[in-house]
C-alpha cells in the first residue's frame, strides 16, 4: 500500500477536522517540485502551457498564475474564470471543438492572446467576428495527425474526430485561413494523446509532431511564432503504476528537438508545452470519513459520505474501459492494524458509486478518514455533484501547511 509522509496525513487530518468532509486537498508544494522538475527536464526548449480544463478552481488558477507563462481555456466561462483569477487575456488561449459566436465575440474583445483554430467554420466566424471589432486575432491552427503511437490512455488521431483539422485536410485549409483578412497565423497546434506513462511513446509522438510542423511550415513558407505540443505526460493512478520519468523523455526527444530549434526556420519559434494533470493531479488527495462499515455475503464494506458524485474519475466511470481501484490509503497511524481487503462505497443510492474494490487497507472503522491520491485534476468539476443533492466536496488550498477554504460552489445537501 502507498502511503505519504506523516506531513501529508497532518494535512489532510487537519483539513477533514475543519472543514469537514467528502474535501479536495491541494499540496501546493508539491505543484512546485513538479514544475520544478519540468524546467530541470524540458527548460531548454518548451515554455509551459497550463489546461485548466483538469482544475480550474480559482484559488489554484491564482496560486499558479505567477508560476506558469500561460494558461489554455476550454470555454469563455473558463476565459472568466481565469483573467478573473490574475491571467492576462494575452496569456491565453482558446481551445475547443464547438466555440460559440458570443464566446469568440467575448475573448477577442478582451484581447485574447491565440484562438486554436478546430475548423474551417471556426476560422471563418472569427475572422468575421475580428472585422466587426477592427482587430486582427493571432490564431494557431489545430492539426489532427493521422495516427499516435501505442500508450495513451485517450487517442484523438488516426480516427473521427472533433478535434483540430485532419492532417490530410491540413494543407488546403491552411491556405485559406492564410488568405482570411482579419486572423493571422501565429502558429500551429496538436493534441492528440493523453495519459502516458511510456517515456518512448511520448517522444515518437513529439516526433510525428515535428514532422507535421516542419511540413506544414514548409509547404506555407511560415515562420512561426508558436508551436504547441500537446505533452500527453501521464500520471500513476493505480497500484503497480510507475511515475514517468520526464528526464527520460527529455533525453529521448532531444536530438530532434534541439534539431528543430537549430533549423533557421524555427529560431525564434517559442515551444510551448500544454499539460494539467500532469502538472496539478498528484497534488490533489480526496478525503472521505467512513460513515459505516458492514460485513456483507463474505465482503466487508465502507461506506462513506464522499463517492462517485464528488469524484467521478475514481469510480471508474470518466473515460476508463475497465474499472480499476485508484491509490488510495487510511489516513493516521496504523497502530499495527492488520491489512485485509475492503470495497469503498460511497453515499449514492446507485450500486454503482463505489469508490474501490477489495481495496488492502489496514482495518477501517467507523468514523475513519480515506484519502484517495492523485486527485489533484479531473476532480469536482468532472462529477455529477448535484446527483442527489449530498455536500458538494469542499476545496482546501495547502501552501506550506496553512489551509484555505478554496471551494467554489456550494451544494444543497446538509453538512456536519
């Protein structure tokens, strides 16, 4: 079983006791060893991009907003969210396969710093939306390769997709988005695989990457600004997982990114590498109290007042083919408890709110505290937390040990 320091489980103890439970816990420290690590590994050529889609809780948008250079929205409720927390509009931008006319009106307005160009119809509303407001916009243009290597947990390449413009599409609609009046081509963009743990499929994959943008570049005779990288970099959720190592990748794509930055072409382009849970999800514990344990038909059960409405992802239901138990542990000493095997339910009158199976914990009673790792991304805002109207999860901010009530939105259910 995992475990964190003694320090982590103070945290979370201390978090549960005041402001009660089912709680998000961030470690703000451990955001800061992680991008620590990133600009030891990738410093030399990528500047970071962070997807807010994964957290976009406003008090961690403001903690990182004089940590990170930029920050990549999914929804003008998101472009809100995120100059409201300290972002500059230029700072950002706008990914999303279905932009609506208001949002496109509303962030270039503001002066949003790139729109990521999904389609031809996109790119012809903006730039009709642009010449209304006498602004020229700087757009990248999405590209959906036609394939991506074997690892990733969610692929948008070599299939039907919403996403970017089909490589095989790429070139023709590249001219025209050249020729629109009132867009400028900044740069190119690809996100095509997520939730890797394999260090040589991210970087063969940053490789299919290149090869698009040198081709493109190339065909165009474009001298880009920015070339986005969607990074893919995974994160360990489930027992026998092992941690990516980004020194690893970094060694492995170096020949070929050092090559791109040496091409006269690509001089001054600025990399840019977009990642959230990679960034954010270890440092997130969901915290739970056992509400009740029985002994059922041979199993013994927990039940706890946190489920499958405050974290959808560990119960198995947000993107997974098979359900599989996420990390988690008992928090407190273990006193010399034995382990045995417990299913971890939640408070939901649904059979499937089950939070573990035959989970190793030492004995768990009554009133007891489970903390579920890497939780840190995909949390409240990825659940159904109004499903029968329990506590809506709180969101605690930990900075050096001192605790803040981060939540955004409060539920209807009644709370201890």
């Amino acid at each position: 079983m995992n475990r964190p320091e003694a320090d982590t489980d103070r945290i979370l103890a201390a978090a549960a006791d005041r402001f009660g439970t089912p709680a998000y816990v961030y470690l703000t420290d451990v955001i800061e060893a992680r991008l620590a690590a990133l600009e030891s590994a990738f410093g030399r050529w990528f500047r970071l991009s962070y997807a807010m889609k994964c957290n976009p809780n406003p008090a961690l948008l403001s903690w990182l907003a004089d940590r990170v250079p930029y920050i990549d929205v999914s929804s003008g409720g998101e472009f809100v969210l995120a100059t409201d927390a300290g972002w500059s509009p230029a700072r950002a931008s706008f990914t999303g396969p279905a932009k609506r006319e208001v949002e496109l009106q509303t962030v270039i307005r503001a002066g949003l710093g790139e729109l990521v160009i999904e389609s031809l119809r996109e790119a012809r509303l903006a730039d009709r939306i642009a010449g209304d407001l006498d602004r020229r916009q700087d757009v990248v243009i999405r590209i959906a390769p036609d394939r991506v290597p074997k690892g990733f947990g969610d692929q948008m390449a070599g299939r039907p997709s919403p996403f970017g413009i089909d490589i095989e599409e790429a070139p023709a609609a590249l001219t025209e988005i050249l020729a629109l009046p009132h867009l400028r081509v900044a740069g190119l963009h690809i996100y095509s695989g997520t939730q890797c743990l394999k260090s040589a499929a991210i970087v063969e994959n940053w490789g299919i990457f290149i090869g698009i943008f040198r081709a493109l570049c190339e065909t165009h005779d474009l001298r880009p600004d920015r070339l986005i990288f969607g990074s893919g970099l995974g994160i360990p959720y489930h027992p026998g997982d092992a941690a990516l190592d980004p020194d690893e990748v970094a060694a492995g794509a170096a020949p070929e990114l050092d090559a791109l930055k040496a091409d006269p072409r690509f001089s001054a382009t600025e990399l840019v590498l977009e990642l959230g849970r990679y960034l954010v999800g270890p440092a997130g514990y969901f915290v739970t109290r056992v509400i009740s344990t029985k002994d059922s038909r041979g199993a013994r059960i927990a039940i706890c007042d946190g489920g499958m409405n405050g974290h959808l992802a560990a119960s198995g239901h947000f993107g997974m083919v098979l359900r599989r138990n996420y990390v988690m542990h008992r928090v407190g000493e273990n006193d010399g408890a034995s382990e045995e095997k417990i299913d971890v339910s939640g408070p939901l009158c649904t059979s499937i709110d089950k939070l573990g199976t035959n989970v190793v914990l030492p004995r768990v009673e009554d009133g007891d505290l489970i903390a579920i790792h890497a939780s840190g991304a995909y949390g409240p805002t990825s659940s159904p937390v109004n499903f029968i109207s329990h506590p809506t999860p709180r969101e605690i901010m930990a900075e050096g040990g001192q605790l803040t009530d981060a939540t955004r939105i409060e539920g209807a259910g009644l709370r201890g």
